[in-house]
C-alpha cells in the first residue's frame, strides 16, 4: 500500500515525468486527427489538380500545332537552315503533346477523340513533311499543292481540339464544382476538429501542468528583481524534491556568485574600454601613415591627363595611328585603377578586351588575328569586373606568344538557359588535363610571370565570380592536349 502511494505521489514526480504524461495523453489523438485531415485534404486537392490537366494537355498541342505551321511558312518563305531548326524543334514539341494522347481504340467517346486526333495529326505531320521535301527539290507546283493540303488538314485537327477541349471543359467544371464542394465541407469538419482538440489539449494541460506553473512563477519574480539589480531577493523554499525545488535552493546560492561575477565584469569592461582606446589611437595612426603614402604615389589621373595631351598633340601633328594609341592606353588604363570588388558590364568587359588586342597588335605589328561574336541584347548584363580580359592575358602569354605561324584569340558571348556564357578561344600551346586540373584547383604557380600583365590569375578569377554570384564551378577549360588550343568558358548565372 506504500508503495502504491508513493508511486502514485504526483508532487514529488520529476518535471520530466509530468510533463511527459501530459503530452503522452494527447499525442496520439493530435496525431490521428492531423494525419486524417491531411490525407483528406491531400486527396481533394490532387484531384482539383488534375481535372484541368487534360485541357492544359489539349492547350499544348495546339499551340505545337501553330507552331510546326509557322515553322514549314517560314521555312517555304526563306529556305534558311535556322528556319528548318525551328521546324524541326517544333515537330518534336508537337510529338511530345501527341504522346499524351490516347492511342488505344476504346467505347469513350472523348478518349476515342483523342485517337482520332492523333491518327489526323500524324497524317498532318507527313503532309508537311512532304512539302518540306518539295520544298527542298525546288518542285514550286508540289509545294504550294503540298502546303495547302497541310494547311486544310491542320483546320481539321484545331477543329477537332477544339471540339474535344470544349466537351473537356465542361465534364471537368462539373467535377470541380463537386470536388470544390466536397473542400468546403472538409474545411468547415476538419476546423471544428482542430477547434474541439485545442480545447481538449488546454483543459488538460492546464489540469496537468497548474502545480509546476505556480512555483516558475514565484521564480521568475525572483529572477526578474535580480535582473533589476536587487540581489537582496528572498526566494521561499517549494518544499517539493521535483527540479524547480532543487532550482529554488540553488538559486540563492547564485546570488552570491553573481555579485562577484559583476564586480569582475565591471573591472573587466573597464579594462576592455582601455584597450578600444589604444587601438583606435593605433588605428588613426595607421590610417595617418597610409594617407601619407597615397599622397606620395603617382595621381592616376595626372596619368590620364597626360596622354589625354598627348592624344591632342598627335592630333595636331596628323598622327591619327598615334591618336587611337594614346586612346585605347587611356581607357585600358582607367579601367585597370578601378577596385575588383566594383562590378560592371559585359559590355565594358568587352570593349576592355577591345582596347587590350589593339595594343598589343600595335607592340607586335599586328600579328594576333582577333575575332569575336557577341550578343548584343548581353552587354548590359552585370558581372564581376576584370574576369575577362585577365584570361584573354593568358591566352596570349601562355597560349600564342611563342607559337610559330597565324596567332588567333576568338571571343564569343551568347546565352543559354540559365547561363551567359563568354568562351575565351585560342590555337595555342594548348594544356594537358592535369595542367587544367592544376589551374582549377589554384594548385599551379608560373615559373614566371609575363612582364606587362595585369597580376590577375585565373584562380582570382575563379574566387570572385564565386563570390559575386555564390556559385562554383562557373569557370571551365578546355583543351585537347598540348598543341590543340585551349578555350576558357565562363557562366554567368542568370535569373529564371
């Protein structure tokens, strides 16, 4: 009988044990109720989802379908091969939709439309097939007959979409009426649970967990004066064995401590404070020395100005060579001053290569053949500044300088689905993969560096572009070997 009692003695059970037996009471319920709510919740909504799937199917394949006609015009307008790409491409597209069709010969009236759309549109498909081909054999009376036999029968299988979208659409807001029903309905059970089950848990809770409350509170009113300052707090005993009691009799053991520990904080902060005071002294020092070197270096734009007057004087004389010289310095120059951490454009980027090539065409008469195919719509797209011209720097020292015969630097810029991508491409020396490993890790070092470079290496290449977009692996070589070339790809990632 003592020891029944003692086991049922609730105040001298543990927070843990209390606790526990609350929560343990409830969980199962609370997690029979959600996991019922959300299974029927679940099963509404992905039958909301695919009543309309069929008519976004139908959508696709008409809009395909215009597709592949616009294509076979263009291409019967202009004969281009880009013309017969969009052909191409479009017909596959519109294949992919027909694959969603059915095929099987079935009682359904609107799954035996599909089939009959289907059949109608491979034979629409080998009608524009046929004029293609004419098309490309020069035949103008197969062609023209072709395409207007593909045009009629396109009418036909839009008429037939059309027809079976709108039977589609209108057995599939019937059920979306019933289903949207069915959610409301739910919504308003699944409340009433939730509402009956908050009640439940807070009478219960508040039942189980009223005597372990009382005792925190008087506690925290304790630990809030102490917070205030007053360590002179009395804190009454609870007279129960549970953790709060343990809490309670410590808790003016700590009063003590936490004198102490203020007064060694205080002395501590004062200490701190000394020393703040000594660094800024240091520190306006260092910024007075730093400020004392700039003010001995060169003034870059007494540089400018320089060959801004020189540029001037050679137009006087009539040396117009002389005049794009001085001009393409200057802006290669000023652009090089600007700090890496500043971004620009593609379009800098570019004009900076620009000004780059020319002037080392003029220092070697002419011998790189330098070539580019940009995007236009992409110069205005933001990039990390000198990532460009740093690897066409490369390409010329590490990959032509010394190569025998035509020296070649092309630069490409176009776009792809995610990415704009430059592609740096030269004949060069060419690298072997683990060289190009080496690169890419930052694990190789030069035996010696080109005098008149700009001092950026592609692994500061690397490190910036992976930190301006917060993305690796933006930054790839490639080449067969050593005598087959080398071509350096950067990705810019593009918002989707």
């Amino acid at each position: 009988m003592k020891r029944l009692s003692k086991l049922i003695d609730w105040n001298n059970r543990s927070l843990q044990v209390k606790l526990m037996a609350g929560f343990m009471l409830t969980l199962l319920f609370v997690l029979g109720v959600n996991a019922f709510m959300i299974i029927n919740v679940n099963t509404t909504v992905n039958r909301l989802e695919q009543i309309y799937v069929s008519n976004l199917n139908l959508d696709g394949l008409l809009g395909s379908l215009g597709s592949v006609q616009d294509a076979m015009t263009e291409y019967l307008d202009t004969k281009s091969s880009d013309s017969l790409n969009k052909y191409y491409q479009a017909e596959q597209d519109f294949r992919n939709h027909l694959d969603l069709l059915n095929k099987k010969p079935v009682s359904d009236p609107m799954l035996l439309a599909e089939k009959n759309i289907y059949n109608l549109s491979l034979n629409y498909l080998s009608m524009v097939e046929d004029t293609i081909n004419a098309k490309r054999g020069r035949d103008v009376e197969q062609y023209s007959l072709r395409y207007e036999l593909a045009s009629e029968r396109k009418t036909d299988v839009e008429t037939f979409i059309y027809s079976l979208n709108n039977a589609r659409f209108k057995s599939n807001n019937d059920d979306y009426r019933v289903l949207l029903n069915s959610l409301k309905y739910m919504e308003l059970v699944n409340i009433a649970i939730l509402v009956m089950t908050a009640v439940f848990n807070l009478l219960l809770m508040n039942a189980l967990i009223g005597n372990v409350t009382r005792p925190l509170r008087d506690l925290s009113v304790a630990a809030r004066e102490v917070s205030e300052g007053n360590f002179d707090v009395v804190v009454e005993p609870t007279g129960s064995e549970d953790e709060i009691g343990i809490l309670s009799k410590t808790f003016a053991q700590m009063l003590d401590s936490i004198k102490l520990y203020v007064v060694r904080i205080r002395e501590s902060l004062q200490k701190e404070n000394a020393m703040k005071e000594n660094e800024l002294l240091m520190e306006s020092r260092m910024k007075d020395a730093q400020l004392k070197l700039l003010q001995a270096q060169i003034n870059p734009h007494f540089l400018f100005n320089t060959l801004n007057a020189g540029a001037q004087l050679a137009m006087m004389e009539g040396a117009d060579k002389t005049v794009v010289f001085i001009d393409n310095m200057a802006s290669f120059f000023r652009y090089n001053i600007r700090k890496l951490d500043e971004d620009t454009t593609l379009g800098e980027e570019l004009s900076l290569v620009d000004n780059y090539i020319y002037i080392l065409n003029v220092r070697f008469s002419g011998e790189i053949r330098y070539t580019k195919t940009i995007d236009e719509s992409l110069e205005s797209v933001r990039v990390p500044s000198m990532i460009l011209q740093p690897v066409v720097e490369n390409a010329v020292n590490y990959g032509i300088r010394d190569l025998e015969g035509e020296k070649m630097i092309e630069v490409t810029c176009s776009r792809t689905e995610s990415y704009v991508e430059l592609s740096v491409w030269d004949n060069g020396k060419g690298m072997s993969r683990e060289r190009i490993d080496e690169v890419l890790n930052g694990e190789y070092v030069s035996e010696h560096a080109a005098s008149g470079g700009s001092g950026i290496g592609l692994g500061n290449v690397i490190g910036r572009l992976e930190l301006y977009f917060g993305e690796s692996g933006l930054l790839d070589i490639r080449s067969e070997g050593e005598g087959m070339g080398t071509e350096v790809v950067i990705r810019i990632p593009q918002a989707k």
